[in-house]
C-alpha cells in the first residue's frame, strides 16, 4: 500500500489541504489566525513534513493561506488578499549626484 495514499484512494496531503480549508471556510480559523504548525500537523496526522508543506502549497494556491518567512502560515483576508502585510514607508529622499572621487576624498 502507497504511504502517500489512504485506503479510500484520496492523497494525504488532499485530505490535510481539505482539513484545514473546511476550519477556513467554517470560521474556526479567522483571517489573520494562524494555521496549524508544520510540525504540529506531521505530529498529529502521522505524516511527513513534504505532505503538509505540499497540502499547504495547495491552500496558497487557492488564495487561503500564506507563508510569513520565519513565522508560519496564516489565514488570507476574505478576498485572498495578503493579511497583515506592512505599510511602504512614507519616508522621500531627494536624490543628488555624488561622484565616487568625492566619497573617496572623504573617507
């Protein structure tokens, strides 16, 4: 029997992608809640790290989740839009010419 594979035919990492997709749409997870941990799902399903990063590739195709580098992954707003992403600074520099001799000088 395929270790990827459940007895009914549906792959793994659909059923884990379907999991956390029906907390989504059922309102247990909010937007801007974070989903599951990695880890906490290969723990609690019995399944290796590659099917719940590739359940969760799927769900960040669908617009539901997305990735935040070094923090996990966390529920979209409803229109698939990012969920707490940071304001651009508002800071304007003007620009001036500088030539690399006048830097050189300086230093």
């Amino acid at each position: 029997m395929d270790p990827f594979i459940r007895s009914d035919g549906e792959f793994l990492y659909m059923e884990i992608a379907s999991s956390v997709s029906d907390m989504i749409e059922g309102g247990t997870l909010q937007p801007g809640d974070q989903v599951p941990s990695v880890r906490q799902l290969c723990e609690t399903q019995g399944v290796s790290k590659t099917t719940v990063l590739h359940a969760y590739r799927i769900l960040e195709d669908r617009g539901l989740i997305e990735a935040h580098p070094h923090s996990g992954f966390y529920v979209c707003s409803v229109d698939g839009a990012p969920s707490r992403e940071p304001s651009a600074s508002k800071r304007h520099r003007s620009g001036q010419s500088v030539e690399v001799g006048d830097r050189v000088q300086q230093l």
